[in-house]
C-alpha cells in the first residue's frame, strides 16, 4: 500500500510531522515537497526540529502568482503519479500545494485524504478559502478537526467520507508546548521578560500585498501597549520594502523584529507573551491551547470556537479595537476543542483504510 503526501509550507510541515511517522508504521509513504516554502528558515528546519522524514521528491515551484504556480504544480504532479500509482493521495489544509496535489490525484483517478477538512472562514475573497473548498469536494476522505468542520461539511453535502480525527497541529503542540515554555533563552535576542510583550505576526495576501492595508497593519503594530517581537515573513519583509515601510518598522523602538523562527523557538515565544497578534489560522489555534489571549487581524476566522469562548478577538485592522482587546480580562473557562492530541494516529488508520 502506498500513499503520496503532497506538502509545500511552513504550516503543512508542523502538521505532517504529527503523521508521517505513524503512516509508515502502516503504508509505504512517499513525499512530495513542492517547494512552495523553500528558505531555510521556512521549510528544512522544520524537517529537523520536527523529525519529519526528508522528502523523496522536491519539485521546487515556488514564487508566481496563485494560479501560475498551481498550474506547474499540476503539471509537474501529473507524470509523478503516473510512474509512482500510488493508492492515496494526501494532502494538509488550504495552500496552492493542497489544491494541486487533490485535482491531480483526482484526475489520475486517485483516491484523495485531506487532513483539516471542513473549515471554513465563509470569506472566498481568501484564497485559502476557495483551496478549502475545491479540495474537500474533490476527496475521498475528509478528516475533520471539529464538530463545527463536520457541520460545514453536512451543509455543503461533500460526497467523500466524513472523519472528525482532531486537530494534527494540536498533537505537537500539545507534546512541545511544555518544553518550549520554559526555553526562555529564546526570549533574550529580544530583551523581552516573560508575560511583558506580545508576539505578533502577519503574513495574509490581504492584509500585506495592498499598500494601504499594510500601512494600516503597521500603523496597528506600532500602536500597541507593550514591546512587540514581529518575526517577519520574507513575504511580508518584501511587501514592507516595496512600501517603503521596512525602515519605519525596523526604527520603532518597541519593535524588535526577527526572522522567520523555527518552530521550538516561535513556540517560547508563543507560550511566554502577554498576548499574540497575528493573521496566520495556525497561531491562533495554538495561543488557545497555550492560555495565551489572542487579537486576529482578520475580519473572520476558521477557528470560531476560540472567538465564541472569548480567548480570540477579530479585529480586522482595527488599531483601537485591538487595544480594546487586549485590555479584556481572561475568560476563566478554556474547553478542550480541536482534539486530544492524538489525531495524527486517527489520520494514519484512516487513510490505511482507504488506500487498502
Ligand atoms: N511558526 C513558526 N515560526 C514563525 C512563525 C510561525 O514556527 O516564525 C509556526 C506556528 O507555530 C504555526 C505555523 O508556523 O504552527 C503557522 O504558520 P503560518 O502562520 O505561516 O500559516 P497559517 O497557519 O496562517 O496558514
């Protein structure tokens, strides 16, 4: 038996190193990295700290606009199908790597898994949105990570399999947050103490490839109460140059800039903020079950329980509703949501089944 993993970034890294281990106990996994997230800094230290299995094949199709890098992933996908046949496609969350790897299994008549089906920010100016939502009606097997996913999917009618597994990001979370907690000395570059900073970042097309949006973003940035630590998405960092924005950024006393973390790294600083500020759907996930408040500069989520039990707040770009929110007081319940930290073994069994 044997499953193709297609991933490409940063996110789909941390997710399919909470499975790959656990497939191969069960199927021959091959990996595709399409190359989507190629830096260092974004990609191969996530392989290293996270024990993830090099990928046997790199496609290196990284850059161009959304649909032209979809489109070489296609093609470059196709032929490897043909020579490889696997039985199962699989594929992690939203990206340009998760739609290509689905549609081109797909039409080589594959059966496709999609780990963190179901979500959805009901916002299809996101391109992430429009990725959900193709992939989930194209596969064989959606593996959900809540209740909520399960609903979206019932309403939508998809006609694969429903599976609610759990969330994979919140397995390794859940085994390195402890750790990270208490890595301390990763807060020092930054002359932060524990509990006195926030920890931000931003890297969505909407909020950094339009000028007036980024200026408004960093306008939000440098209004806040406390010391920001900002590790910047090369993304970003480039948006920031073109606006001619960076040398504002990299000047404002209270912001002290980094560069794209690894994960253990940007998981201390994570565990020890006062609070995060972010765009990214991951972070979010994350600062809830690490306890810390979070402000989403997005006008919607995906993860609407952690705004419905009152740890997330959707501020848009917002300067003085984020301030408002930051100054909220702690909710004193935090449920367990998005699983039990075992979902990547419910991902490994059930996608046994399907390539068997
Ligand atoms: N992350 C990281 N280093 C950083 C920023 C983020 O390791 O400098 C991790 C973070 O812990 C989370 C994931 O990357 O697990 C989120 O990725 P990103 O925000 O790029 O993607 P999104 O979740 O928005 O798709």
């Amino acid at each position: 038996m044997r499953v193709l993993t297609v991933i490409g970034n940063r996110p789909q890294f941390i997710k399919a190193s909470a499975v790959s281990s656990r497939l191969r106990a069960r199927a021959e996994e091959i990996t595709v990295h399409t190359g989507q997230h190629y830096d260092r800094e974004l990609s191969q230290v996530f392989f290293d700290e996270l024990k993830l299995p090099p990928p046997e094949h790199l496609l290196g199709i990284g850059g161009g606009t959304n649909t032209a890098q979809t489109a070489r992933m296609l093609a470059a996908l196709e032929p490897l199908l043909s020579d490889l046949r696997p039985d199962a496609v699989l594929v992690y969350g939203d990206t340009n790597s998760t739609l290509a790897g689905a549609l081109a299994a797909v039409q080589a008549g594959i059966p496709v898994a999609h780990v963190e089906a179901g979500m959805r920010s009901f916002d299809r100016a996101m391109p992430e949105e429009v990725n959900r939502v193709v992939c989930d009606h194209l596969s064989s097997l959606l593996l959900v990570p809540s209740k909520t996913a399960v609903d979206n999917l019932a309403r939508e009618s998809v006609p694969g399999r429903v599976e609610e597994v759990g969330d994979v990001m919140v397995d390794v979370a859940l085994l390195l947050q402890p750790a990270c907690r208490a890595r301390t000395e990763a807060l020092e570059p930054y002359g932060v103490e524990p509990g006195g900073y926030l920890l931000a970042t931003a890297h969505r097309a909407g909020n950094v490839d339009d000028p007036a949006r980024l200026a408004q973003l960093v306008d939000l940035l440098l209004s806040l109460p406390d010391p920001v630590v900002l590790p910047l998405h090369p993304r970003t960092r480039a948006r920031l140059e073109a606006a001619d924005l960076l040398r504002a950024v990299e000047a404002a006393p209270d912001l002290h800039l980094a560069p794209p973390l690894g994960y253990l790294d940007f998981t201390a600083l994570l565990c020890n903020a006062r609070a995060v500020v972010t765009d990214s759907g991951g972070v979010q996930k994350e600062a809830y079950l690490a306890g810390v408040p979070c402000v989403t500069m997005r006008p919607s989520t995906e993860w609407v329980e952690t705004v419905e039990t009152g740890w997330n707040a959707l501020v848009d770009l917002d300067g003085e509703r984020a301030r408002a929110a930051l100054a909220r007081p702690l909710p004193r319940e935090r449920p367990q949501l998005y699983g039990d930290g075992q979902a990547g073994q419910r991902v490994a069994d059930a996608v046994a089944t399907l390539a068997g």
